[in-house]
C-alpha cells in the first residue's frame, strides 16, 4: 500500500512531477486503470512497439503477447497471480500449520452458523476474537479458494497501484515482484490475513487511484475507502494494523482525508468486536523474529528517494512501530513481521531506477531487495515442511476417533500433544473438545506452563484437573517446536496418573486417574459438544461448569434458540424504588464466577430444579442468559 506513494516520477522522461500519492496529472486523465501513457516510465512508445512486432522470428511469434502486455499490464499481472496460487493450491496446500486453523474455524461456523461460542478449543472462544468474517467466507468458499482469490485479486490491486502513480518507473516488475510475495504468503498458508490485505490493498487504491475527473468528490472515495478498510480489519486485525500505518503515514504529512478514510473504520471495528467479543492473549515475538521487519522498515527510509515522504513516513512509523510490539506483550507479536514482508521488496524495487547503476545505493537496494526474497521465500518453503501432517492424520485418524467414542470421550475434554503440523485442531473437534487448539495467543494466556519452562509431572497433572481433561493423546511425529516438545517427553515416559489404554503404530492413549468433572455434582455432563454443553442436573442449586466465561453464553433449548431469561415478578415491578426486586428463575440463569488463582472466570448454572440444561451461544439480543444480581 505504502508504495504507491512515491513523490514523483522521471522528470528526463516528461511525466511531470506529482506530490507523494496525488492523483496521476492532468495528463493521465484519459488513461486506463492499468495502463500508462506512452511518454510514461517503464513502457516504450508506439513506434517502438510497432517494429517488436515486425522484426524477426521473435517480433512475429511473441509480438502479440508483448503488445498484450503493454496495453494491459494489471490484466497480464492478474494472471500471473492466478496461475501461481493455482500451482499453489495443486502441490503445495496441506491441512497443517495456518491453514489447520483456519480448516477448523471454517468447519464450526459451516456447522454452527449461529454459535458466538466456540466450545471445542481452549475451553471456548469467539470466532470473531479470530476474525469477524474469514471463517464464514472461507467456510462458503473452501479455505484454499478463498486463498487463491485473495491473493489474486491482490496482486492486482497491487499492480494498479503501481501504475497509477507515475513516481513508479517499473511498474512491471514490481507487480511481478508483489506476486511473489503474495505467492510465499499462500506457502505461509496465511488466509485468513491474505484475505483481510485483499480488502486492505483495495482500500489504498480508493484512495491513491481515485479518478481524475472525480477528484473533488472526495466523499465518494471515503465512502468506497473507509468500508474497504473496515472490511479489511474485519477479515483480519493484522490488515487493519497495516491500514493503520498507511493512515499515520498520510495524517503526518497532513492528508488528513485520506488518513480519515483508510484509519477510522478499523479502529471502530477493532473496539468494537474487543467489547462484544473480549479476547486477550499474547503472541511471542523473538529478537531473530524483531530483526527482519524492523531492519528493512530501516532499509527502505535510507534507501528510497528522499522526496518519497509518504512512504519514508510509513516505514519510519511502521520500524518503531515494530519495535514497540517486541518490548510490550500483545496479540500482534510476530504478526507485524508480515507488512515487511509483502511490500518492502516492492519499495526497494520501486526505488532502483532512482539509483546511478553500481553506486553504492544501487547495490545496497539490489543486496536488499535480494535479502528480502530470500527471506520470505525460505520462510514460506519451512513453513510448508516444517507443518506438513504425518501421514497418520490422513489415513489413520479412524481409529483413534473410534477409541475416542468407545470410551466416552465426549464427556470431558482431550488433551492432544501438539504436533508440529497442528493437525489436531481440525481434525477431531467434531469428536471431542480439545483442551488446547492452535491459537498461539490463547494458548500463551491461558496455558502459561508450556512456555515457561517450568512444566513436570505435578503443575501438568494440576493442568489437566483445571482443564477437565479425561484423555491424553500422545501422537507419533515431531511435536510443536514451542510449548509441546517437553510436555511428549513426559507423557512418553509415563506418569503415574495416566493410564496407557490403546496404542498403534501412530497413536498412544492414554486415561487420566480419577478426572476432574466438566461440571460439579449434582451434575454430571451427558455431552460436551462444540457448540452446546448438555448436562443432567440431580437436585436444584448451583452447578460451577468449567467453561470460561461469556456474555453469549445462554441455556437453550434443543434447537438450540436461547430461553427466557429470569423474570421480575409482577408485585417487584409495583413496588417503592430502592427494594429489593424479586425474579421467577424459569429456565436457570449464568453466573459469572470470580476469578480464580488461575485466571480463569468459570461459569455458574443456577438450576431451578432437576432435570437436562443445554448451554449454547447463539447470536442474539441482547445476549446470553445472566443471572440478575439479585439471584447471585
């Protein structure tokens, strides 16, 4: 997004000079989205494609398809895209790493559209704490198409960006160049944020490829950007962080406009869902991991033109930016790694023709711009390998789901040692409710032990009592570098308290001695679903069920539809303010139950007598079933 902004273009080759991201002169108000004039930088005159055409062998037979390209450069940048996320989709999408996430979160909202709470993972969890409309596209979609249209459409937006400002002298390259690093996030399996970049990029191009003659609606273009935007942060929160930089960018050089545009609506949408969908956690982010994005946010201020101040401004505001989110815990954490990622290579190429050849500026932008690639490309190829699953979870999940059913599984939780594809988190929450789940904030949160090198035999077994975890799953493999390499270790050894039940050549079950309940007597759980809970309750009374905590949560009836919640009585409505009010508890009501050493905010049934209660969390208003304060 950032590098449309350049300041100005070649003035040797006559295209005049614009300021940082203006509209493309007078002169380019009769040209097309994706072509450039002929006196344009990067494309040659008229006549001198008219002789390519008729020189030679070569002029004959590819004359055409360089004609092609000249005259639709975004159209022949398009389908490149298309062509390598197909190659993509073909030989190199798995169901590991990223894509098992988001596998998962498609599946539960394809089977429970109108669920806010998603039980299977961690206890519970929002799908929109992970995105507000990803997993419903993507479970419309398929999660592999969704990736190829996004980053499809993408490098497109991308491409016109390019040459719609005419500061960019090889537009062409850069496209191809912005195709490439679309291509190694689709490796990475990032779909989710392909998908919310998608709307990001066509945000920028609202506002940096505004039509000439429509330059002074600018109410029209805040009112195509700042949807855009708000789409982007909704598809993906890390996209409208992205936005977010453009927009400091652009507030620093006083555009305040476009700034308005591209940054208030992701920051609506972003308090927006924190309030009705609350979710903390924090993403770990490594000095190896810090040095990438910080070192070429600083790569691109020293080494593109120093009239480029939009983007010279992005970059500074996005390096302190990145510094910030290593020194202070937040959900961002390594993510921020991924705007360097896709578009510093774009800047540094954009920059090159700026450069005298083999200056020293000249190499440092070709070493840069080199590095970078290399960078991406080897992090997309070990994503790729690092997350590929065992054959195991293809062809051998059968009978450990089976084994899971015989032993009534579904009544408390799983605890499955993450291997290092996290096949786990998609493949059986249609079986049992994992303990864990592949959500590295979350995990981080609530599931400290992993990471602080503190786990052994007695803090994991006062894990498993806290999680209401019946069975462990020990799978073969490499486990996840992070957070499950110590815990396989002590699981393989042997506790004292895990009992060896089933095993075949890629699975070892095992059953936890004397398991603590999903819910306290007088219930026992008939069902632990991942999107209802179903208990029988023996007596009326209260009823702590280990489930963290959620305004959405209510208790529903068999199709699942919230039911009334506690009502006050006729003879509390009519009496004098300031006594005490008194409610009929019908159908039971929650509690949220103070926090514990722990951390943890379980959740309280008050039954109002025997019989089956079913808690969902279905999407309605207002939301839940809470108990009133005068029932608590």
């Amino acid at each position: 997004m950032t590098t449309a902004e350049p300041t100005r273009a070649d003035d040797d080759a006559g295209a005049g000079s614009t300021e940082a991201g203006a509209e493309p002169g007078s002169e380019a108000k009769s040209r097309g989205a994706g072509e450039r004039t002929p006196d344009s930088p990067g494309v040659g005159r008229s006549g001198d494609r008219s002789g390519g055409r008729s020189g030679g062998w070569f002029g004959g037979r590819f004359g055409g398809l360089k004609e092609l390209c000249l005259l639709h450069p975004v159209l022949l940048t398009t389908a490149v895209a298309a062509a390598v996320h197909i190659l993509w989709f073909f030989f190199f999408a798995n169901s590991g790493g990223d894509i098992a996430a988001q596998d998962a979160w498609a599946e539960f909202v394809g089977r429970h559209p109108g669920t806010a709470y998603n039980l299977a993972w961690y206890g519970g969890m929002h799908p929109v704490s992970y995105s507000v409309v990803s997993p419903y596209l993507m479970s419309l979609l398929g999660v592999r198409t969704t990736m190829m249209i996004a980053g499809t459409i993408s490098a497109g937006l991308t491409s016109l960006i390019l040459y719609r400002v005419k500061a960019v002298r090889n537009p062409l390259a850069c496209s191809m160049a912005g195709v490439f690093a679309y291509l190694c996030n689709a490796l990475s399996g990032r779909v989710t944020f392909g998908l919310g970049m998608m709307f990001a990029i066509g945000a920028a191009a609202a506002v940096f490829c505004w039509p000439y003659r429509w330059r002074y609606r600018r109410w029209a273009k805040a009112a195509v950007a700042a949807p855009l935007a708000g789409l982007a942060t909704a598809g993906s929160p890390v996209a409208g962080l992205f936005l977010g930089v453009v927009a400091a960018a652009l507030f620093l050089n006083k555009r305040r406009p476009g700034a308005y545009a591209l940054g208030l609506a992701p920051v609506a949408v972003v308090a927006l869902s924190a309030w009705l969908f609350p979710f903390s956690g924090t993403q770990p982010m490594s000095v190896a991991t810090l040095s990438g994005p910080f070192i070429f946010a600083w790569l691109v201020f020293f080494l593109v033109p120093r009239d480029w101040k939009t983007v010279r401004t992005a970059s500074a505001v996005y390096g302190v930016g990145t510094l910030l989110t290593y020194v202070i815990d937040s959900q961002i954490g390594s993510n921020v790694s991924r705007m360097a990622m896709l578009f510093a290579g774009i800047v540094l190429l954009a920059a090159l023709p700026y450069t005298a050849p083999r200056s020293r500026r000249w190499y440092a932008l070709v070493l840069s711009f080199a590095a970078l690639n290399f960078w991406i490309g080897f992090k997309g190829v070990d994503d790729i390998v690092r997350t590929a699953p065992t054959a195991s979870w293809t062809r051998s999940l059968a009978p450990l789901v089976d084994q899971l059913q015989r032993v009534g599984a579904e009544r408390g939780r799983v605890e499955v040692v993450p291997p290092s594809s996290h096949r786990e988190a998609s493949a059986l929450p249609r079986s049992v409710n994992l303990a864990r789940g592949w959500n590295r904030q979350a995990d981080m949160k609530r599931n400290p032990l992993f990471y602080d090198d503190t786990l052994d035999a007695i803090n994991y077994r006062q894990w498993l009592d806290r999680w209401a975890v019946h069975y462990v799953v020990l799978p073969q493999g490499d486990p996840d570098s992070s957070g499950a390499r110590q815990e396989a270790e002590l699981v393989g050894k042997g506790l004292p308290y895990l009992k060896a039940i089933w095993a075949n050549a890629d699975w070892r079950l095992f059953e936890v001695d004397s398991p603590v309940p999903l819910a306290d007597p007088p219930a026992t759980v008939e069902r632990a679903g991942e999107g209802e809970l179903t208990i029988h309750v023996k007596k009326a009374g209260r009823v702590l069920i280990r489930i963290p905590y959620s305004r959405w949560l209510a208790v529903v009836d068999e199709a699942g539809n919230g039911l009334e919640r506690p009502q006050e009585t006729e003879a509390s409505k009519h009496r004098a303010d300031g006594t005490p009010k008194s409610f009929v508890n019908t159908n039971g009501c929650l509690i949220k139950v103070d926090e514990d050493e722990d951390g943890d905010e379980w959740t309280e049934l008050l039954a109002p007598r025997p019989g089956l209660y079913r808690l969902g969390a279905p999407y309605q208003l207002p939301p839940g079933t809470p108990c009133p304060d005068e029932l608590r």
